[in-house]
C-alpha cells in the first residue's frame, strides 16, 4: 500500500481540523421566517397601467440547446426547431433566418418535441418540456396544436406532461396523434407512458403505462404501417445530488394495433436494468429495426438490429463513441432510401453505411448532438439539433447552416461592470463565457463586440472594478481563470487543481460546483473569493488562496457517492451537492461577509472571516439550494434570499427577507400574493433607489413588487416566456441573463422610484435620469440586437383617457430657454406626436434640435443633414395639460469617454448653427430663384390667352429672365441630380458643399479645426455675392417685369422678404 496519499489525507484533516480551532461557527435553531401579510388590494399600480415600459434583447444571437426539431415534407426548405429554453421556431430559408413563432400563444419555453401533419403541414403538434434532463431542465405545460404552420397554438391538454420526448402523427389523419410523455423528472407523477388522440387533442387516452417513475422516451411509428408502433420507456430521475439514469422497468414495447394492446420485445435485448433507448426503423426494409439501449451490464449496451420486426435482435456495435452519457442523447435515426444507413447522435454526429456495424464523425457545427429530422424524399435534406442550436444541410452533410442567428443562449449567471457603456458578462451553456456590450457601436456587427473572457460554460465571472479588462471567470470542477484582457493572457488560479470528474465527492478536498460562485471584493479589488463546501480568498488577485470558513454546508455523507447510475456516473459538478452556492460580500462594510449552500445553510461573518454564524431561516426548505444572496442598498443587515428546491420536486417560490442580520426572516411568498405556487425562484433584487421595490426572477419570467413583497405582480412586457437565471439593476436599467433567450435589458426604470400608490393627477410627468451624448446607433442585420434608446428617456402618466379635442403637450428648453421641440397629442406645425395611453407611456428624445431646412429632392454627395446635437447642460421639460404646468430638470451629459470640453462642444455648436444658417438661406434662396422662375414661366405659357402685343411684351421681358434665373439656380445647386449617387457623376455646387460642411463640423463632437472655419469663409464669399446681386434682380428685373403685367392687368409675381 502507498502510504504517501493516506498521509495527504491525514495532512488535510490534520489542517482543517486547526483552522476549525482557529475559526468559530455558531448555530441556533432561527424562528421560522413570519410570512408577510397581503393587504386586501394591490398598493401598486396595474401591470397594465406600466405597458409604456419595454425590454429590449441585447444579444447575443448564439444558438442555445436544441432537443427538438422537424421538417416539412413538401417544403423542403422550411423546418422547425425548438429550443430547450427558448421556445419554438421557424425557418422558410433553409436556416438561413429563424423567425420565433411561440412567444404569443405559448407560455413555457422548453420544447420537448415537435411534429408536422405529413398529411397536412398547417398542422403542428408541440409538446413542451425537454426530455433530455440536465440538473436544470425546464418542466412543460403540455401538449399545443397550431392549424395555420405556427402563427397561432391553443393549448390541447397534458399539462402536468412535464418532459415529453417524442410525438408521431398518422400520415393519413392529421387529428391522430401519439405521444411519448417521459413525465415529471424530479418526483413521481401519473402523467406518464404513451398518450394518444384522435381528435386533435380534445380528449385523451393513456395506453401504454408502466409506473409512476418510469416514462416514455422515445416513439416510432413503422413508416409502412401507421399502425405499428414501437415505444421505449426509460426510468430518469433528477436530484440535487445525483441522477438515476436507469431501472428493470425499462424497455421497448410493440403494438401491431394502433397502440391499443402493447408487447414488451425480448429477443436478445439486454434485460434487467437498462437504460435510455431509442428506436429507429428503416423505411426502406420496415422488417429491420434498430434500438440502442443501455444496461447495467457494460458489456450488454449498445446498438441493436432486428430484421425481423423485433421478434429477436443482435448487438451491431458497442462502440463507445455512440453511447458515452447515454441518458443525454442515445437518438438513432434510419435513412429513408437506404437499409444499411443509420444516423446517431451523441456528442459527435455519427453515420453508419453498413447497417450500423461501424460508425463515422460527421462534421457539425457544433457537438452535443441531440436529434435529427432527414426529409423522407430526400435525404440530403435534414435538420439536426444540438447544443448550439439547429442547423440544416441541403447536400447530406457537407455543409450547414449557420448557428449565429438563433438568439436562444442558455445563462447561468450576471455580471455587470463599471465602464461606458456597461458590458455584460456569462457563460454560455456548452459554450464559452461571453461580454457584450450594454449598447452597440455602430462601426462594428454585434459579433465582433462579443468578447470571450476565460472560464467555461458554467462559472460565474467577477470583473475588477477598477480596470475591466481584468476578469475572472470559472468553470466546472473548480476552474478559475485570471484574464487581462488589454494583454491577451489568461492564467488559471484555481486554488487545488484537483481533478472531479468520475470522482466520489467524498474523496474530492475542495467541492467546487459546477456554478460556483466568484466576486472581487468592491473595497479591495486584489482580494477575489472563490466557493466549495468552504469559503476560499485570494489577498493577492489569485496567486495565493486561503480557507477563511469552516465547511459551511451539512457536509452529509449520504450525498457523497459518485453521482449518477446505477447504470452510468456523470460527475461534471452539476450534482456535486453540500456546496457554497451563493456568496456575498458587503458592499457597504468590508468583512461583511454572507453564505448561502446548496443544502439550505446560510451564514454570515462580521469580522471578515474570523467566525461564522449560522443564520438559516427556521422555515427554509429542508435541502433547499440558496440561489443567490441580495444585500441591500437600504440599510445594512438587511438581506433577501432566493431558494428553490425544484429538485426535489418542491416547486414552490421562496423569498426570504430580513432587516437584522438574519436574526429573523419573513417569507415573502406563499404562492397567493402573486406569484403562482408553481413558479420556482431563482433571483431576487432590491431596486437600489427606492427601498422595498423588489424585482424577482421565476423559472417563467419576472415579478415586481412596490411592497416588500406584499403583493407580486407580472413585470413581463414583451419579454418572451423564459427561465430568468440573474438579474441586476445598473444605472437605473433592470439587466436580465436568461437561460433560453440571451441578455434583455429594461431601460430606465427610474418611473418607478416615485411612482405612489395611486396617481392623483390627470397627467404626471416623472423626473427623467440624466441623458448622454454620444455616438451609439443601432446595427441592422441578420442576428441584430434591438435599438438602444440613443438620448433621453423621459416618462409620463395618463390617468384617464384624453379627449379628441384636449391636447397634452410636452416641450424640451435648452439651458438659453429656447424651446427646441414640441410634441403634442394634437399636433401642429412643426410639432411632433405625443402619444397618450392610459397609464406609464415612454418617449425618446435623440438629444437634437432642429436641423437644415433642404428642399424635397435634393441629392447631397458625402453629406448627412441629420439634426443638430444638443449642448451639454440642465434643460427643462414642461409638461402642459388644461391649464396646468409641471417642469421637471433634464441634464445632458458628454460621454464620460471624451476628453473634449464644454469650450470644445460650444465651438462645434456654433459654427454647426453658422453652417447651418447658411445652408438654410442657401436653399430659401433657391426656393425664391425656382419660385418666381415658375410664376414667370407660368405667365407666359398663358400668353396665347393674351392679345399678340401683350404676350410678346411678356415673353419679350419674362425670357431673359428666366434664363438668369436657371443660370444662378445652376450655381447654387446640382439640377442634374435627382436620385442618391447622381452627385458622383456631377459636380457638387455651393449647397452640397455647405452641406458636407455642416455634416463634416456637426458629427465630429469635438471643436472644428481650422479648416472648417476657413471652408466657411470661402462659401460665404461665394454665396453672399449672389444673395445680394438676387436682391437687388428682385428690386429691378422683377419689378420691372411686374410693371409690364400691372400695365395688363395681370397677377403680378409673389415675392417674400426675407
């Protein structure tokens, strides 16, 4: 025996042992947490009175988990794919674009399958709740039907369903369906087996059932015979702390009716406890049938064939490479036009040609593949799921469609940091961490903003404060990496390079999760904290580590074995369970240090680190994982926690709250005041500008409470179904990771800071937040984020609904008090739209006044003639409505980025209003030249209404004026240009070259250099001259001309002063 490891061993005890001398944790028996009372009525105002407000997606547009996908026959260019947390979607294209076709009418966002009627594609059966169940699988709501290709679903029954992995339809009977419903993961249910309708879902029958544990996971109907059907069965259930992945109730069952009387097939099948399986039947030879299935025995799994229509069976392969972690994919899919062609998907995309005996890699463009659909007329046609997404080939393989255009990323956590604009920062679900930016620069696509920061698919990520190209960001089995951005170099930091995987727990030293938590400290930013069952800092930015606590979790043994089996372990960290799951350090009181576990353990250290007391709520679910810490902004000791226990089939929302240190808590929610008792939580925040405005994040969306949460409303908006993994409140913005749907962000959510609890004026306008010039823009193009709000956000309430003939006016003053806009719910001249729906409403200003006046039609070459930009400075807003006034302070700000000053931005003000001045006179000077040129043309093609000696009198006079006049508008402007790349072909005259000054000195926030000055003196020394010598045309040959019509009694020509 090698006595070194029993010494390492002893070692360590020997070591924690003497930190626990030196460390004190104190436990007590908490009080159960005082459920806060619910008034009788809301205190706040309505989720509908608040629809002025809107989220907008951030990106990115990086496909997430796809376990379900299916073509249409005779489109061959349009598939479906649903997303394990983003919904259903729809390409026409060939995956070109996907278009989301679930949001309206579906109300979950995990897809488990999906069918089209191979009789008629308008009909579309989804059925919700993926059945490929990671530790954090989202649990479905049943079956839904669509008639008209995914525009409209109704919901068709199966609720409690919860995973369901495959439906067939009959080929001839779109009504006609048969589901395989795997059933709820987490605990027992009877909403299990194989489930049929033949009245498109109306009324149901359960006619194949096992046990209240074991579910149907795969379904197939023999492609000759509708009524052959071959389904498999599959024991899966999830805890925190392990998987069961298989029991002897499993199997693959056959009907030859229909499904109305089943067999259990043997034949050479392994028997005893086996596995997940799937089935695939070759269209080509209905005989032959393949099932791959695991069993307890290794040497028994793998790839099965029958010729014979499964009466017996012969393993083909047992190759690894197409059943390693066979509960998360183990998919076989038959060719439609050869027998001995046979597809599986694992972590690699795997292709047999000789009846499935040996197997090759097919490139994809990305791995973890989960499912396929091959168009039975051509197999070159397929569409294939995996963890980033869908893709589509048209040519067998060869090539795919692209990934980046499915906006469905599947988050952990939320990190925001300091810079202008704010990044944001997870990791992404198989695949890599990812920064992007709160608000897009316009040189660039959205994708070239992505930055990967270190770390992988799992860890949290903690951003320096003071530099933010200094990242820390984790992955599974306690990964930790240290990357400067600004240098390109990454080194990791673990604390014990300690491999976990295939490990029991017992005998790992340190019991990182596979989403442990990270943080900088906010008052010494050196300082970096890194959780296992034990609180970990860094004094040193990760050079050295040391345990400061205790093991702050139950540290009971029983959750200790490798996890999963009986028949497969998979230990990645995702059930590695009796861990810190959740830390926070004060950011009001260094040392102040708060722990939250997996196994319902909370903590909190006052002296930072030294001791620990045990402050777990008395009524906290037992086991139940703490989720995430808040520590308010408010008032210190004051805390919430966010707890869910859905692992353990305990679906309830836990929202603990408490003002003194944990010495007592209140439950916020009982499943009455708002939020559904079905609705799990996994994040709550406090809004940092106005106390008791709570945000909480559910398996399904997000909540809002303006009462401590007394009371819970919706706060969904137009925000999709979708699990909300982590949210954040920064500069008045409410930030949202989601795992199904990317980054969301609601600007602005300053309203409701002061909003009371009732509104007691017909209109009132809130006090906006401070407004930025700089140089954003959005980004058109495939996979582009929604527009950022590019100025100033302002809000205001309508009480009751405004009257046709009252108006609501709105005008922004600049710090002159000149009124630079107006908008107006009845608007005149020169006034914008000011929209009034009863309750919040929203607009943007751009932080513009009003630009050049150009006439219609006229072509600049290099120019852009957009408004001119608002000064920095305090501009007021007033709000008028039937006599009554209220103003409210709007301070624009320069980007904090710039290095220009106040000077600099007046110098680029005002030579932008002398530019534009003179572009403005320009072009009224041209309006007079085209106007009174067309009153005298008019004149004289009426002279053959005239006697002969009038009208020559007229033309004698009116031609030569007209040709000057045609001569000096020739100068001002390029006649010959009427469309948008005209100018390259002629040259530009003095109104182009004005206007590619002012664009030249009004885009370029910064004072114009001297040649801007000197470009405008030399247009001014060749317009002014022929302003005057217009002037003085108007005061001879006009008048003159209008002499000769007065003697006729004529209509003279109009002129303006100007």
């Amino acid at each position: 025996m090698n006595s070194k490891p029993l010494l390492c061993i002893l070692l360590s005890v020997i070591a924690l042992t003497a930190f626990a001398q030196k460390t004190k944790t104190t436990s007590k028996a908490n009080p159960p947490a005082i459920v806060a009372p619910a008034p009788p009525s809301p205190a706040a105002l309505t989720t509908a009175q608040l629809q002025g407000l809107k989220y907008r997606f951030v990106g990115p547009s990086r496909g997430g988990r796809s376990t379900a996908v299916d073509g249409v026959r005779q489109e061959p260019n349009t598939f479906y794919m649903g997303a394990t947390g983003g919904g259903v979607w729809k390409t026409t294209d060939a995956g070109l674009t996907w278009s989301n076709i679930s949001d309206q009418d579906i109300k979950t966002a995990s897809v488990g399958a999906i069918a089209v009627a191979p009789s008629d594609p308008n009909v579309v059966y989804v059925g919700m709740g993926s059945a490929d169940p990671r530790g954090n699988v989202i649990p479905g709501d049943g079956l839904y039907r669509s008639t008209d290709a995914g525009a409209h679903w109704k919901p068709i029954g199966l609720e409690k369903a919860g995973q369901i992995g495959k439906i067939v339809v009959h080929p001839q009977n779109p009504d006609w369906l048969t589901v395989a419903v795997l059933g709820n993961v987490f605990g027992p249910s009877e909403q299990r087996g194989i489930f049929r309708s033949k009245d498109g879902g109306k009324t149901w029958e359960k006619i194949l059932y096992v046990s209240n544990k074991t579910g149907a996971i795969e379904l197939v109907a023999d492609p000759g015979n509708p009524r052959i059907l071959y389904a498999g069965f599959w024991t899966a259930e999830r805890k925190s702390w392990t998987f069961i992945d298989g029991s002897a109730e499993g199997g693959i069952w056959k009907s030859l009716d229909g499904g109305d009387t089943w067999e259990k097939l043997g034949g050479g099948l392994p028997t005893g406890v086996v596995g997940r399986v799937g089935i695939a039947v070759s269209p080509t030879k209905t005989s032959r049938v393949w099932v791959q299935i695991e069993a307890l025995e290794e040497t028994k799994g793998g790839l099965y064939r029958s010729d014979d229509g499964g009466k017996t069976f012969t393993r083909v392969c047992r190759d690894h490479s197409i059943r390693q972690r066979a509960w998360y994919y183990s998919r076989i899919y038959a060719d439609p036009k050869d027998e001995n062609t046979v597809y599986n998907l694992n972590v690699s995309f795997m292709k047999s040609i000789d009846g499935g005996k040996t197997f090759t890699r097919i490139s994809v463009p990305h791995g973890d593949t989960h499912v396929l659909w091959i168009n039975p007329d051509n197999p070159n046609l397929m569409v294939q799921g995996n963890d980033g997404g869908a893709c589509v080939t048209l040519n067998g393989g060869r090539t795919w469609s692209s990934q980046l255009n499915q906006p469905t990323t599947e988050f952990y956590r939320l990190t925001l940091d300091n810079q202008f604009p704010y990044r944001l920062y997870s990791a992404q679900q198989d695949n890599s961490t990812i920064s992007i930016p709160s608000r897009f620069d316009p040189a660039l696509t959205p994708q070239e903003q992505w930055r990967e920061v270190g770390g992988g698919e799992s860890g949290h990520i903690a951003v320096d404060p003071r530099n933010p190209n200094i990242v820390y960001a984790g992955n599974y089995i306690g990964q930790i990496t240290k990357t400067d951005l600004s240098r390109g170099h990454r080194r990791d930091v673990v604390a014990y390079p300690q491999m976990h995987d295939g490990t029991a727990p017992r005998d790992i030293r340190y019991r990182f999760q596979w989403n442990a938590p990270i943080r900088v400290s906010p008052h010494n930013p050196d300082v970096v904290y890194h959780c296992s069952q034990y609180v970990h800092r860094s004094p040193d930015a990760g050079r050295t580590w040391e345990v400061i606590s205790p093991d702050l979790t139950t540290n009971n043994d029983k959750y200790h074995d490798i996890p999963g089996g009986p028949i497969q372990h998979d230990h990645t960290g995702v059930e590695l369970y009796t861990t810190i799951f959740a830390f926070e350090e004060s950011p009001q009181t260094a040392g102040e240090l708060w722990a939250g576990s997996d196994d319902g353990r909370v903590h909190l250290s006052r002296d930072n680190g030294k001791t620990w007391q045990n402050i777990t709520p008395g009524n906290i679910p037992v086991d139940g994982t703490v989720n995430m810490i808040e520590l308010s902004a408010h008032a210190a000791g004051r805390a919430l926690i966010a707890v869910h226990k859905y692992r353990e089939n305990d679906f309830k929302p836990y929202i603990f709250l408490t003002n003194n240190y944990g010495q007592s808590w209140t439950l916020l929610t009982d499943g009455k005041n708002g939020i559904p008792a079905d609705h799990y939580v996994k994040v709550v925040r406090e809004d940092p500008s106005r106390k008791g405005l709570l945000y909480a994040g559910t398996e399904y969306g997000v909540w809002v409470s303006f009462d401590e949460g007394k009371n819970w409303q919706p706060f969904q908006f137009n925000l999709p179904p979708v699990s909300i993994a982590d949210m954040a409140i920064k500069e008045k913005d409410l930030v949202l990771a989601t795992h199904g749907r990317g980054f969301w962000i609601l600007d602005d959510v300053s309203p409701l800071h002061s909003i009371p609890t009732t509104v007691q004026a017909e209109v009132t306008l809130f006090k906006p937040r401070d407004a930025y010039r700089n140089q954003f823009s959005g980004f058109r193009g495939a996979g582009a984020p929604d527009r950022a709000p590019n100025g100033a956000i302002f809000h205001y309430f309508i009480k009751n609904k405004i009257a046709d003939t009252a108006a609501v006016k709105l005008s922004i003053i600049d710090p002159q008090g000149k009124v630079r806009k107006v908008y107006s719910s009845n608007p005149k001249d020169g006034q914008e739209v000011l929209r009034t729906q009863v309750g919040l409403n929203r607009l943007e200003w751009d932080l513009t006044y009003e630009g050049p006046e150009a006439l219609s039609g006229a072509q600049f070459s290099l120019a852009d003639m957009g408004a001119v930009k608002a000064m920095p400075g305090q501009h007021k807003l007033v709000l008028e409505y039937r006599g009554s006034k209220q103003e409210q302070a709007l301070l624009v700000k320069k980007d904090p980025r710039w290095t220009q000053t106040d000077a600099d931005l007046q110098a680029q003000y005002d030579l932008t209003m002398q530019v534009k001045e003179l572009f403005n006179t320009c072009h009224a000077t041209i309006a007079d030249i085209r106007s009174w040129r067309s009153q005298i043309k008019d004149v004289m093609e009426r002279s053959d209404k005239y006697k002969s000696n009038v009208a020559k009198a007229i033309k004698t006079a009116g031609d030569p004026l007209v040709k000057t006049l045609t001569e000096w508008e020739e100068k001002l402007i390029q006649t010959k240009s009427e469309v948008g790349q005209d100018p390259i072909n002629y040259p530009s005259q003095i109104d182009d070259q004005m206007a590619y000054l002012y664009s030249i000195v009004n885009n370029q926030d910064d004072r114009p250099n001297a040649g801007c000055y000197e470009r405008l003196e030399d247009l001014k020394k060749a317009f002014l001259p022929m302003q005057n010598q217009l002037k003085a045309f108007k005061s001879t040959e006009i008048a003159a001309f209008n002499k000769v019509l007065q003697q006729q009694g004529l209509q003279l020509i109009m002129t303006k002063e100007r």
